[in-house]
C-alpha cells in the first residue's frame, strides 16, 4: 500500500502542478502531508519530518541557491556570461553545445555537490544556449546527467564513498569502475538529450533579446574576468575535497582556513562578492532590492521554497519505512549484480535522496555479499557503482535536484519530468547495463 501511495502522491503532484495550476510549493506540502496521513504516520512524526525535511535541505542547499543565482544575475546583467559562451562557442561550434554542457557536469561534480554545479554552470548554460539560438532544454538535461552520473557513482562525492566504506570496497577500485562506466553511462544520455529532450523548446532567457545581448556585450568584461566567479569556488572546493580524502603535510591552521573556504556555502560566497567586480562600473542601486541583487534574491525565494517542500516529500518518505519495505522485498531476489541496482533505484525512486539510496541499499547488501558470490576486491567495487547507477534513477519531486534542474532551467513539472526524470532512467540504466557486460567478463 506503501508504494501504491506513493504513486498515487506523485500523480496527484502533477495534477495539481500542471492540470489545476496550483503552485509547486503548495503541491508538493499538501502531497506530503496526505502521505504521511494514509501511510499511518503519527501526527508527531509527520510534524517533525515536515521541520526536518524543510530545515535539512535549505541548510545545505538554501545560501548555495541565493549566492549561485546573485552569481548568475551579475554575469548575465554585466554581459560576461555572453563572453563566456561566445568562447565556448568558438572552441565547440554551436552544434555541440548540449555534449559541452554533459561534459562540463561531469567533471564539476567529481568534486563540486551536483546543486552547487548547477548553479554555478547555469549562467553559461543559459547564455550558450542564447548565443547558439537554440533550446535550453537539452543542454540542461545533458548538465543535469552530467552532475549525476559522476554525483553517484564517482568518489569523492560522500555516497560513494560511504557505500564503499560500508561494504569494504577499495575506494580507487571503486573510481577505476565508476569513471569509464559513468562515462559510457553519460555517452547514452548526451545522446538522448540531443535527440530527444532538445527537440522541447525552452527560451534560454525570453526576458532579454537579441539586440539587448549585443549591447551588454559592449561593456562586457572579458572571458577571463568573467570565468573568475565560477572558477574560484571550484577551485575552493576541490581543494577542501583533495584535503579531506588525501593526507597533506599542510599545518592545522592552513588546513583548517582551506578546508573552511572550500565549504561551498563559503565558497559560493566569495564568488558572489567576486562577481561585483564584473560590471564595468558597481553602482549601488545594483545592491538595492529594486537593483540586481534584488532582483537575484526574487528569483531565488520561488527556487528555494519549492526546493524546501521537495526536502519535506523526501523526509516523509524516508520517515514512513517505505526504503525499508522496498529493502525487504527486493532482498528475497537473487539478481547477481542486478541486485544492488535495483534496490538503489527503488530505494531513490521512493524516498528522492541519492545519499540515502546509496547507504540504505549498502547496508541492506551487506550481510549477503558472501551469498551473493560477491567476494574479490574488484566485485565489492562493482557493487558499489552498481548501487550508485541505481541512486541515479528515477530523480523527481522527491527529489531537491529534480526542483533545481527544472527551475533554473524555466521547466514547467510535467516537461520535467518527460525530459529530465526519463534522462536519469536512461542514464543509470545504461550504466547499469555497461556494468553486468564488464562483470561477466572481467569476473
């Protein structure tokens, strides 16, 4: 019934959402609230879940989203996000800006957390997409798998490398399997962004026009200038990734100072004062609350809410035992390494988190690993990216990413859902098929 529930929850989200028109925010607390009423939650619990699902989300996503989107107003108002594309634009052609965005989000996010990646990279998307005259639709697709792909099954992303550390599996064994097989797994879905998601049309930025993009380029600073936002807090948050996974001779108080600027509140922070440096002259009404900043933080308030009520479906979830009764289902089946997939990919489905997909479904493997036949180093780590492809799949409302995607890309639910949720399909899916091909013929 649990799980009847929970399809039923997610009809109802879209009904209201595109059907009745009723706001995101609105859909998604009353969906939730409904849920944990059928499912037989008590009123305490359901309570808590909403304090917590809401509390939890914003205070790792909230500031990320309101310094991300000031980062993009600056670079899109100051024309330096039209700098940018106009260079990408001339290393890649226009025909290969959706494969540039994947790529782009495969590489940022083997450090970078997946939302913090699409923040960041959503101005060049946004403006690449405008100078390209084409969709937006594909290229953010393509930059949504592309985070994903190496989000769950890449270390040193913190799923990863939990489930490995649960199920004993050697963490560089564990990254030579998740990069080639997340890469073929990305191959797949650049190809079905470009063929199918990019034939949706989504206006890349339909208040600015043609002619007002030629003028912001006039006073626009140049390409490396404007890489300076985006670039630094990457490069703040690498750097506290490097120190956290290796062992440095650095002293504690460098250690500590790195390790706090890479934080990527922190370093999202100091792109954000950076990107003031990117207008050709800082006026102050552009930090008044009818300027740019203003503007900015508008725009943020609808991503964040939405993004906090998709915290609160995914904290009910979690909190009715739905991944547990999935968990116990799923176990009885011997799949070979079908298994862990599976189990990840009805555990992500049902609850929305990745992370918790990965460290429920590792725990649940555990004790059957022997059993299993899954024994040598090389096994334990296909167990693990095997799990990872399954916490790719299928991200939707319950899910805070599914919300960022498809706001900062100006995606109504329902289309959404068509191109982004059926892209994660395709994306673990294939990884997971690449995979059982590697372990019948490397095991």
């Amino acid at each position: 019934m649990a799980v009847l529930y929970l399809l039923l929850s997610v009809a109802l989200i879209i009904l209201l959402t595109t059907r009745l028109q009723v706001h995101p925010f609105l859909a998604l607390f009353l969906v939730a609230v409904l849920y944990g009423f059928l499912t037989g939650m008590p009123l305490a619990a359901i309570i808590k879940s909403i304090n917590e699902g809401f509390g939890e989300t914003l205070g790792k996503i909230g500031l990320i989203i309101i310094f991300g989107v000031i980062i993009g107003v600056f670079l899109e108002n100051s024309g330096g996000a039209y700098t940018l594309a106009e260079k990408v634009l001339r290393m890649v052609g226009q025909k290969r800006v959706t494969a540039a965005m994947g790529i782009i989000g495969y590489f940022v996010s083997i450090p970078v957390f997946a939302d913090s990646g699409f923040l960041l990279v959503s101005p060049l998307n946004r403006s690449l997409s405008k100078k390209a005259g084409i969709s937006l639709a594909g290229p953010a697709v393509a930059l949504g798998l592309g985070l994903t792909a190496t989000h769950t099954m890449v270390p040193p992303t913190p799923g990863p490398i939990a489930a490995a550390g649960i199920l004993g599996a050697d963490l560089g064994l564990v990254m030579l399997v998740g990069l080639p097989i997340s890469a073929l797994a990305l191959a797949v879905g650049l190809l079905y962004a470009t063929g199918y998601a990019a034939k949706t049309y989504i206006d890349p930025n339909p208040e600015v026009t043609e002619e007002e993009v030629n003028q912001r380029l006039k006073t626009a600073p140049g390409a490396l200038k404007a890489s300076v936002p985006v670039a630094v807090p990457i490069l703040l948050i690498v750097v506290r990734s490097l120190l956290l996974n290796y062992d440095t001779a650095l002293s504690p108080p460098v250690y500590n100072l790195l390790a706090f600027l890479g934080e990527p509140v922190v370093a999202l922070c100091i792109g954000a004062f950076l990107s003031l440096t990117l207008p050709k002259k800082l006026k102050k009404d552009m930090l008044s609350a009818q300027g740019w900043v203003g503007i900015a933080l508008k725009d943020a308030a609808s991503i964040i809410l939405i993004t906090g009520a998709g915290g609160i479906f995914g904290k009910i979830l979690q909190n009715s035992g739905i991944a547990a009764t999935l968990g116990e289902t799923l176990a009885d089946i011997n799949l070979s390494i079908w298994l862990p997939f599976l189990l990840a990919a009805a555990i992500k489905t049902a609850q929305g988190s990745s992370t918790v997909a990965l460290i429920t479904t590792a725990s649940i493997i555990l004790p059957m690993m022997g059993s299993l036949g899954f024994e040598t180093e090389l096994q334990k780590a296909m167990v693990v990216v095997a799990i990872g492809a399954g916490s790719a799949v299928v991200s939707h409302a319950n899910d805070s990413f599914f919300w960022v995607v498809t706001q900062m890309s100006g995606m109504k639910v329902r289309t959404g859902y068509r191109l982004y949720s059926l892209g994660t399909l395709v994306l673990g899916l294939s990884a997971a098929i690449f995979l059982f091909i590697g372990y019948l013929l490397l095991t």
